[in-house]
C-alpha cells in the first residue's frame, strides 16, 4: 500500500500499489501545477483502496471542461484531477508528487509534448513524446 497526502494532510488517498509509469505533461495548466500524474484509468492504470478525502478539495475547471483539478483548501496543493463528465464525476489521475515513499528511479517518467515547446524541467531517458492537438496561439501569454 502506498500512501499519500497534502502538505497540511487535509487531503489523503491510498493505492494499492506503486504506479509503474508517470506523466510529464507540458502544457499550460500542467506546466504551473508542476504535478506527475499516476492514472486511475487506462494502461498501467494505479488501484484506489481510499479515495481522495472528499469536501476537502476546491475544484478549477478549465477549457473543455472535461477535468476538474482539485487541490487541498488549505494549503493549496493541486491533488488529483476528475473527469466530469462521468456520471457520477470519478478520479482520473492522482499527483504522484503527494505518494509518500514512492522512489522516482522506480518509476518510468514519460512526457508528452501538450505544449508543443519541447520543453520540460524534468529529464527523462526517452524522447518526449508528440502532441497531437494543435499548438497554441502564438501571440497568447498560454
């Protein structure tokens, strides 16, 4: 079992195993949280055994307000996200940077190139992988 938690330990879930893999995506809002995500869905997928503690997150929606980002609304740490367009809404990817014990030489760091900058503060073996939604408008601040 790992473990996990905000800075204020406000906000708590637990998984069952460590995730063998980890995302470092680059764009706009990912870039600013700074987050890994380990996913809930998908391949490699990570086990929920306690879900994020519930009424202690507030919710940013952004874009094509597909996920929710939460974070602790205490002292602020981006938690996890959820897809809101599930009915009822589920987690869809936790911040790994939260999971307590985790060694990141054990995990597999992947990148994707979201901000089609080829840009990351992270290094990773592999080369980051392409993007393929459209890079955006130049003359935005994004």
């Amino acid at each position: 079992m790992i473990r996990a938690a905000c800075h204020c330990g406000a906000v708590r879930f637990e998984l069952e195993a460590p995730p063998t893999w980890v995302l470092d995506c680059n764009c706009t809002i990912c870039s600013r949280y700074g987050a890994l995500w380990a996913y809930v869905r998908g391949e490699g997928k990570v086990t929920l055994t306690a879900p994020p503690t519930s009424g202690a997150t507030e919710t940013y929606i952004w874009g094509d307000r597909e996920l929710a980002f939460h974070r602790c609304k205490t002292c602020g740490c981006v938690t996890h996200m959820e897809a809101i367009e599930a009915d009822p809404p589920a987690v869809y990817g936790l911040n790994a940077r939260l999971l307590v014990g985790l060694d990141p030489s054990e995990v597999e760091l992947r990148q994707v190139d979201h901000g089609h900058s080829g840009f990351f503060w992270t290094a990773s073996a592999e080369p980051p992988r392409v993007s393929h939604q459209p890079p955006p408008d130049p003359n935005g601040w994004r």
